[in-house]
C-alpha cells in the first residue's frame, strides 16, 4: 500500500502557499549551482574526446543528454516543492533498501570522489605554477579551501561564489568554440540524430547522453532549491525556470567544447587522453596553435569547472547525509523557514561529512586509489542515476504526491527514458569491471 503520510505534509505545505510567484531571472540560483557541480573536468573530457573522434556527429546527442537532465532535475525538485517533504525522506517511504543503498553509496562513493575532486582542481594549477609545489599537495589546499569555504558559509554566499565561478566557465568555453572558427554547418548537420558509423557507436552515444552533467548533484538539486527559501509550491514556475537555464548553461559549456574538439582535435587527426589530464594536453596543443595567453586563460577556466564540481559536492552532498542522519535517528524533518535559514549547513552530520570529503581521501592522493574499492565506487556511480530516475518515477506517480503535481506524460516518458538509458549504461560499467582480479 502507498505511504500517503505525504498527503498530510503536502496538505500543510499547501497552506503555507502564498500566490504563486512569476518566474523571473532575478530569482536564478539553484540551477546555476547544480550546473556548475555536475559539469566537471571529465565531462569537458568525454565531451572533447567525441568532438574529437566524431566530428559534429554527435552533437545531438549532447543536447538529448541536457534534455535528460533537465527531466531529473525538475523532478527532484517538484518532489521537495509540492509535498513539504525531502527527497531522501520520499526514499525512506518506498522501504529500508534504500537507506542501506544510500548509506553505502554515500560512504564509499565520498571517499573516492574526495581524491578525485582535489586531484582534478590541483591539475590547473599545478600548469600554472609548476615550480611552486607538488600536485598532492596543490589537491590538499584546495580540497582545504573548499572545507573551509563550506563549513563558514552559508547557502547565499555559496552561490554567489559558483555564480562567478560558472561566469569564468562561461566565457573561456565560448571564447574557445569562437577561437577556433566552427564549422557552423558541420555543426548544424551534427543536430540530426545520426550514429558515427564506428563499433560500439551506440554504446558511445548512450555515454555521451549519460555522462555530462549526470552525478548525485542532480538528486542534491532539490535540497538547494530549499536552501535557496523556495520551500511551497509557490515556486514551482521559479523553479523550473531555473531548471532551464541550468541545463541550457551545460548544454552551451557542451557544445562549445564539442566545437573544440571537432576543429581543433578531429580535423588535425589529434587524440587526447581520457581523464582530467587530457585538459592539460588540450592546454599544451591551444599554446602551440594560438599562444601562452589562450593556454593559461583556458587553464582558469578548467580551474573553475574543476572547483565548482567540488565545492557543490561539499555543500549539496552534504545537505544530503545531514538529512539521511536525521531520517535514521527518527528526527522530524526540518520546517520550511529553518531550512531556508540554514539550519541544515550548521549541523554536526553537514559538517562530519564535509570532513569525510576532505581529510581520508589524501591518504588516496599518496598512496594511489585501492583496486577493489576503485570497483566498487565505479559500480555504485553507475548503479545511482538508475536508482535515482526510478524512484522518482515511483514518487510522482503515487498518492505520495498531490494530485497537481504528479508526473504528466511527458515527464513519465523523460524520466522513463532516462532510467532505461543510464540502466543500460550501468550494466556496461559493471560488465566492464576486471571482476576476475577483484576476488
């Protein structure tokens, strides 16, 4: 039987309504931050490596990816809005397996997203300073910047900091994709759905689709939108605005970077290596073909993608495991006004997990990153999006939801489609996996 408890939270978050508001761009916020957080390094990589391999070809399919996005996104979010309740708190109410799944995900997930997310912002600047000290320790300070940032700040000032940040993104991607001349209609043909003729073409669209801007961040979207004050329904035009230009920004980081590939990589038959460290390859081929200032001017733009991701995991994370400690201690979920005023970001668990990030994951940076649990956390990465589009699908379409706000047909097909692509994409990653060494 459907939990409809739900009913009762939303009924009271109904009448705490006031009019709906219009959506307007001087309410912009949340999007900006889960944009920022879940475009990283990689997925400027990914993005690269197929402009560079394919051309234009698959420029569809980066845009199918933001559509798919968007879809998740403003799910979570409707969840939050329209019912008073967290996302985690909807997970409790469809049974325990999803606290045991989250509370393992989180823990090895964080420990190795940790290194990677310091290593990933040392990288930069390491190029920039290279006589100035070692990688392990440039991903030390900023994984001790970003700690120290998060735990004295709270949401209003964090995003003001990743709107900055993302303005940085913005004007060195676009700066590149208009540097190296498009091929504007190269790049319009690449809008037809169409497959490279190379094996294993669909396996690499679906990776494309799935991979940018695809992480935990999307879930972590909805506690921002609270963060942000917008707590009823009420702000549900606002937030999907917001949505919007969120993922209308990836898809701009995207297809910039796509361009790049595609003229400066694929027509110089030029391969980089997959990873952060083909950024730094990137940098090294933008110095020779147009100069020291483009180098270093893209390098503080790959600083930026690289540090928003980890600041936005240490602070939208984090909200998330505060919230899952006060669920498993039977705490009642904060009201509307006390999340808005951050009572969340002052917690004990916010601030334990903050140091969960930051401080185990350096023994990874000097001791190299354990094979068995590389596995693991490849396996649990995968196994999240699934898990993630599914159990909204769930949510929305249950009593669990008021009846206005439960998914409509398109939102069902979107985040249908979305489930299905990222469960084939996660049964790839697992069939990948060298499981003969694990044991």
């Amino acid at each position: 039987m459907a939990d409809t408890t739900g009913n009762t939270a939303a009924s009271q978050a109904g009448e705490a309504d006031s009019r709906p508001r219009k959506s307007s761009w001087r309410y912009i916020g949340p999007g900006i931050v889960v944009a920022a957080t879940g475009v990283g390094a990689g997925d400027l990589v990914a993005t690269l490596i197929a402009g560079s391999n394919f051309g234009y070809t698959l420029l569809w399919a980066a845009i199918v990816g933001c559509l798919v996005k968007i879809s998740l996104a403003e799910a979570a979010g409707r969840w939050h809005l329209s019912t008073g309740r967290t996302l985690f708190d909807g997970w409790t109410s469809l049974g325990r397996w999803t606290t045991y799944f989250f509370a393992i995900y989180v823990v090895i997930w964080g420990f190795v997203y940790g290194a990677a997310a310091m290593s990933s912002s040392a990288l930069p600047l390491q190029a920039l300073f290279p006589h100035v000290m070692d990688l392990e320790w440039w991903a030390i300070a900023c994984g001790l910047v970003g700690l120290v940032f998060v735990w004295f700040n709270k949401y209003a000032v964090f995003e003001k900091v990743m709107t900055v940040l993302v303005g940085v993104m913005f004007v060195v991607t676009v700066y590149l994709a208009i540097r190296v001349t498009p091929n504007i209609p190269d790049a319009f043909a690449g809008l037809l759905p169409v497959l490279p003729d190379e094996k294993d073409s669909i396996l690499n669209t679906l990776g494309l689709i799935g991979g940018v801007g695809g992480t935990i961040t999307l879930a972590a979207y909805g506690y921002w939108v609270n963060a942000k004050g917008w707590t009823n329904t009420g702000w549900m035009k606002v937030m999907r605005l917001d949505n919007r230009v969120a993922y209308a920004t990836t898809g701009i980081f995207v297809i910039a970077m796509l361009f790049v590939g595609a003229e400066l990589l694929h027509s110089a038959n030029v391969a980089i290596a997959s990873g952060d460290k083909g950024l730094i390859q990137l940098s090294d081929i933008l110095e020779d073909k147009y100069g020291t200032a483009t180098a270093k001017f893209f390098l503080i733009g790959f600083f930026a993608t690289s540090f928003t991701s980890l600041i936005g995991v240490w602070h939208g994370v984090s909200l998330m495991f505060a919230d899952f400690v006060a669920r498993y201690r039977g705490r009642e979920e904060l009201k509307g006004e006390e999340v808005a005023s951050g009572e969340r970001e002052r917690s004990w668990p916010f601030r334990a997990y903050l140091l969960w990030l930051t401080f185990p994951p350096i023994v990874l940076l000097f001791q190299g990153q354990p094979f068995r649990l590389i596995i693991i956390y490849g396996v649990l990465g995968a196994a999240f999006l699934p898990f993630l589009a599914g159990t909204l699908i769930w949510l929305l379409n249950s009593s669990r939801t008021p009846s206005q706000w439960r998914n409509g047909p398109l939102s069902n097909v979107m985040l249908a489609t979305a489930g299905l692509l990222f469960l084939v994409l996660c049964v790839k990653q697992i069939w990948d996996q060298p499981w003969s060494e694990f044991f």
